[in-house]
C-alpha cells in the first residue's frame, strides 16, 4: 500500500525507538566479529536431523536438486529434508505419515490453518474460471480491484491511497524503496536516498525510558547521516524473524487495527491469545529462558545463559548438543520440539511462533505441553554440558 504522503512529519516521535541505517552492513562486514553475531542472530539453524536409519522405507531425498532459502548448502547433500505432504487445520503431515502442530503457520502466512474447504473451493473455482492474468498496460482483473477496495477500507490508522500488489514481504520492501526513491526524485531530492530501520536490541529499562532513549538515537541518526538524506523509516510492528521483539507502548502512539469484515476472527484471537501467551510464559523461570516476549498470536523465546541478555550460551555449543555443525541451544529446542511433533522457527538462540488464527484451545494446550517437554530435554542437555566444562 503507498500512503499519500511517504514521508510524516510525526518520523522522530512516532517512528523513533527504530535504528539501524544503511551503513549497518558495510558495518558488519569491517568488523568480523560483529558479522559473525548478526549471522548468529538472523540466520536459521537446521532441524532435526535424519538419517537413512530414521526412515521407514529406507528412502528419502537426500542429495536432492533444490537450493533451498536459510538452508546450508551441506545440508541439502548430507542429510535428508523434512518433507511436508498434506495439511490440515492447524496440522501437517510428512511423507511418512508423522503429524506436526505447526506453530509458525506456515511461514507466518497460513493464518486460517490448511485445506480450508472454503478457500480450496474459491481457488478451484477461479482456476477453472482465470487462472491468471497480469496488471500491467492498465489491464487488470475485476478481483484485484475488489481487493484493493477492501484493503484500502479494511485498514484505516493512516490514510491510504493506493494498493500495490507484490508476491512476498522481500518484494514489498524493493518496491517500497523504489517507489520512495522516485518520489524523491520527482520532487527535486535525489540525495534522499537513505532508509532507516529497526534493528535487534535488548532492552532493560522502562518502556518509556526505552522509547525516549531510541528516539534521542533516531534523532542523533538523521542529524549524523544528514536530514537531506534520508527517504524513509520502515518498521514492523512487531518485529518477526528478528526474535518476536513488540515494540514499547508509546512506539506507535497512533496506531489503530480496525478489520471490518473479519470481524470474528479477530474476535478468535482475542479471545485465545491470553491462553496462548499466560501458557508459554510460565516458562519464563526455567534456568535457560533469557526472555518469553510476544502479544496475540506471536510469540518469541530467547535462550540466555545465567538468564542475562550479555551472557548468550557458547556458540561451539551447538556442535556439541546434536553433534553437527550449527550453532545455537536453539537448535537442540527446536529438534526437540520435531521430534514432539511440534514445527517452530529458530534463529541462533531465538525461538518464533506464530500459529493459525483457527487453532482451538485443545490445540493450545497441545504447543504447550509439547513446548514444555522440548525445554526440558533442552534444559537437561544443557546441565550436562555445564557439569562437563566444570570438570575440564
């Protein structure tokens, strides 16, 4: 979607506990250390490992031709994929038959769960009906002008004047630089070239404290890289793959969700969400969990050592629990949690879910009882390696 106005006069006030400039990258690759922690922090670590003695038949694709994302090359020829075959609700299935709660819907996207008789009756019908045509040459479809009429009314915080289809987040995001970018150029700005965005960080202050220092930050940002540069701020409005980081109650003082026509699954998630959230949070004791952070449906697990943000878990760790080369007590979690049944997101120590919004109490129960087992199994491994470093 393209406001009427790309750039708000509201940036520092509204937008500033964000920061992270363009620099960030060229940053990281100067100093190596730093590179190695951010590739820690956003990179995906490896599920549970299979081999041949783990399959039924003996078969399976090891070795196979795809390149997969946030995949290790040596994975896709050393050890064999957990394949997904069929879905339902808030279930998977893998070609072996074994069933999984699927606590990341998908890849956050699969919201009303799968195989969703409604929807795969309304696609087939379309296929048959067009299967595809294009948008471009002012050519277009009457449904996607009925969708962009919906999501212009549907979504009312900020003013929108139009709608911009894209195929994925990644896609989004080029275009929006692209379209801010030419904005500024047709009004005479072609300095204004910089984007600033938010980056991971921890906090241990009040929300108001964090807000107010973030702000001052944002501010020192724009004055150091020059106002006449900047384009635009991009945010989230809870931070995803960076680790389910909510913002601070004053972030976004204006922000407003109003759904008009999914009334009652808005209304479903209200009303499981506190489930949701109270369940896993009662793990916040546990000796490994730095911090349980989400709201909604989303929910995010931080693995810490000593329970401290400054004292993460040695990352030759990761070899250690699951014998292969990865980082991470993430990793062992989200093993375990495989080998329960349960599909969860992990990048280095970070833990992500985000579940379908149709998943049932009894569902709930389900994540967190499989949720529990796989911390303990973390936990102990974990209290094995303590007592061995001790003893070297």
């Amino acid at each position: 979607m393209v406001p009427n106005s790309l750039l708000r006069s509201t940036l520092k006030t509204q937008l500033g506990s964000y920061i992270k400039n363009a620099a960030a990258y060229r940053s990281s690759m100067d100093h190596p250390l730093k590179g190695a922690l951010l590739a820690r922090l956003y990179s995906t670590e490896p599920s549970l490992q299979r081999d041949d003695s783990d399959l039924k038949d003996g078969n399976g694709f090891k070795g196979h031709d795809m390149l997969a994302p946030f995949t290790a090359g040596w994975q896709t020829t050393d050890l064999h994929p957990l394949v997904i075959e069929k879905s339902e609700g808030s279930y998977v299935y893998d070609t072996h038959g074994k069933k999984y709660l699927d606590s990341l819907a998908g890849l956050w996207c699969t919201a009303l769960g799968g195989s969703e008789p409604r929807l795969v009756e309304a696609a087939t019908a379309q296929l048959n009906k067009l299967p595809f045509y294009h948008s471009f040459w002012n050519r277009t479809t009457k449904l996607s002008l009925d969708l962009a009429k919906d999501l212009l009314e549907t979504f009312t915080a900020t003013k929108m004047a139009k709608v911009f289809f894209t195929n994925s987040g990644s896609e989004a995001n080029d275009t929006q630089v692209k379209l801010v970018w030419y904005y500024n150029n047709a009004l005479g700005r072609p300095n204004k070239k910089k984007f600033i965005a938010r980056a991971k960080s921890y906090h241990g202050e009040t929300e108001e404290e964090f807000s107010t220092r973030l702000a001052n930050n944002l501010e020192n940002l724009i004055l150091k890289e020059g106002p006449e540069t900047i384009a635009a701020f991009i945010a989230e409005p809870v931070m995803g793959a960076g680790g389910v980081i909510p913002p601070p109650a004053t972030y976004f003082e204006k922000i407003q969700a109003v759904v008009k026509k999914e009334r009652n699954i808005v209304e479903k998630v209200k009303s499981i969400s506190p489930r949701f959230q109270d369940g896993l949070k009662s793990f916040s004791d546990s000796p490994i969990v730095g911090e349980i952070r989400g709201t909604g449906l989303i929910l995010g697990t931080e693995f810490t050592d000593n329970k401290s943000p400054n004292d993460p878990f040695p990352p030759e760790w990761g070899n250690k629990l699951l014998m292969i080369s990865s980082i991470g007590v993430g990793t062992y979690f989200g093993a375990q949690c495989e080998k329960h049944g349960l599909l969860v997101r992990v990048a280095g120590d970070n833990i992500m879910m985000s579940p379908p919004f149709i998943i049932t109490p009894q569902e709930v129960d389900e994540l967190i009882s499989k949720y529990g087992k796989a911390l303990k199994a973390t936990e102990e491994r974990v209290k094995e390696l303590k007592s061995q470093q001790k003893k070297q």
